[in-house]
C-alpha cells in the first residue's frame, strides 16, 4: 500500500511516468530486502493515521477550504439596511484575500462565501465581523473541504 502512496506522490511531484516507471522497477528489487523492515515500520502505526498520510500524498490541494451559507432568518427589509456595512466586511476579507467569492443564493433566502483559511476557528472569527451575525439577521453554516481536484484556471488558490 505504501509503495502506491509512494508511486502516486512521485508522479504528482514530478508529472513523470518515467520516474513512476523507474520507481516501480526499483521496488520490485528492494521489496524481498526492505519489505519486513518497511513493515516493521508502518505495523505499529493506526491505520487511520496511515490513510491520512496517503490521502495527504495523493491529494493536490493539501489544505482546506471553508465555504459558508448564510440563511437569513430576518425579513429582507431589515437584511437591506445591513447590506452597505456587510459590502464594506466583505471588501475587507477580498482584500486581506480571505475570499475567493461570494454572492446571493437565488432565490434571495441568503448567501455563500468561498473562504481561504487554515483553521474552522478563524473562519468562524471572521464571521463574528460579519454585520449580518452581529445583528442577528443571519444564520451561518459552515463547511469544510479539502481541494483535491479542481480546474486549471483555479490553480491559483490551491498553490
């Protein structure tokens, strides 16, 4: 398993199949010497920390991404009288390069923001910034996910 792991990083790093290639001929002659040690290694270690290991070779992003969805649970007219001050809070994160984007879901019950951020506990910090969470005319649900595929033109954020 771990000779996969190993194949999948190589090839991720290099964009190479040669190397891949290269690197599957060597195994086939180290793995009779070095198998009983690798395993000797990896046997003691819980396999869920061996599969975030793996899952951390293999994936392209390797680190997180928060997108939020607001529901407002105030009439629009009051949501309105915020908007200017919530615009100002959304500039502020655009500019600190927080966000990536965000807009009104249709129909207008609220709204989403892609967020670039290590941790849950600064997104939720950002969101007691929000105008809308400080006068309560909002609801926010939090999500996180891991970019493990995504389109070239948004290699960008990922890198």
């Amino acid at each position: 398993m771990y000779l996969v792991a190993i194949n999948i990083w190589v090839l991720d790093k290099t964009a190479s199949a040669a190397a891949v290639a290269g690197l599957w001929v060597v195994s086939r002659f180290a793995a009779p010497s070095l198998g009983p040690w690798a395993g000797s290694v990896s046997d003691p270690l819980p396999r869920r920390t061996q599969l975030i290991a793996i899952e951390d070779c293999t994936s392209q992003g390797g680190f997180e991404m928060f997108l939020v969805l607001l529901k407002y649970v105030k009439a629009l007219s009051e949501v309105d009288t915020h908007l200017d001050e919530h615009v100002e809070f959304l500039d502020k994160h655009y500019a600190a390069r927080k966000f990536i984007f965000s807009g009104r879901r249709n129909p207008r019950v609220g709204g989403v923001i892609l967020v670039n951020s290590d941790s849950e506990a600064e997104v939720r910090g950002i969101i007691q910034d929000d105008p809308f969470h400080r006068h309560q005319v909002a609801e926010y649900e939090v999500i996180e996910f891991t970019p493990t595929k995504y389109d070239e033109r948004f290699r960008g954020f990922v890198e």
